[in-house]
C-alpha cells in the first residue's frame, strides 16, 4: 500500500490511501504547536514540532505515537559559545591574577548566571537513504524505528552566539 501524508502548521496530519483515488484514511493531530518537518519510511512517519522541539515517531498507517524525543542543548555542550566566555576552564592560574581576580568580583554587585545560547525550534530532518550513511531498514512487523535521524535546529535569536 502507497500513502501520501500531509501536515500542516497547526500540528495536524492527515494520511491519504494512493490506491483508493487518495480517500483519507486517517487524521491526527500530531504537535500542538505546528509541524515543522516531516519525513516518511515505509513503516514510520518522523515529524519535528514547531513550539514544543519535539521529535515524534509515527507508525503508519495509524499515525499512533511511537516515539517522542524533547531537544534540549544542555549548558555542558554550549560552555564556551557565549560572549567573552573560555571554550575549556583554565586547569592553573597565574600567581598574583588569582588575588586581582577576587577582589574584582568582591567589589561588583551580585554574579548573574552564565547566559548559555537556547535552542529555539527544530526546522530540518533527514533520514539517510543509504546503508552506508547510516540507515537501517526497517524489518517487517518491527515495533520502533531503526537507523539514524538528522536533525538540525535554530537558536534563539536573543541570544547571541
């Protein structure tokens, strides 16, 4: 069986059967806030949410959730990304700068909190169409998603890199 998916930005999908002259087979809202992407395999439908950064695993052609992964950055992996701020922390420190250094935070107001760049939605994915880019076929009858997934995203325009 052939089926022809569309989404639309306000999270809905709607499934449509090819041999039957396109009759809709199945709606479903899949992400509350929009789809921004959405690819298909054989047995899987993978969408990227617009507001909530979630990406979903499908099956079809019930279109009944599989999988759900949240995008997140954690602070560890952007350390460094922010202005004026050291990609590794300094292992030795200098004799004399140490002293110059905690007077100067003494004097100054409270510290603020390190501002790390967020990301602010997902826009792209892609699953590889070869073997050897890492793609995994899924087998007949098989009950979750298999292979590797693409994902590229924006980060939030406030926040400077």
């Amino acid at each position: 069986k052939t089926y022809l998916l569309t989404a639309d930005a306000v999270g809905e999908c709607r499934l449509w059967q090819r041999n039957r002259g396109f009759a809709r087979r199945t709606l479903a809202t899949l992400h509350p806030g929009g789809v921004a992407d959405l690819i298909v395999d054989r047995l899987f439908a993978y969408t990227a949410g617009c507001e909530d950064r979630r990406i979903c695993a499908w099956s079809l052609p019930e279109l009944s959730p599989v999988l759900s992964i949240p995008v997140d950055l954690p602070e560890e992996l952007m350390m460094g990304t922010g202005p004026g701020r050291p990609a590794l922390p300094r292992a030795e420190v200098e004799e004399g700068t140490e002293q110059a250094a905690s007077t100067e935070v003494a004097g100054s107001a409270a510290p603020t909190a390190p501002q790390y760049p967020a990301l602010s939605r997902i826009n792209l994915l892609r699953r590889p169409l070869s073997r050897w880019a890492g793609w995994q076929g899924s087998t007949r009858g098989t009950k979750a998603p298999r292979g590797s997934l693409f994902v590229a995203g924006v980060f939030c325009p406030a926040r400077p890199i």
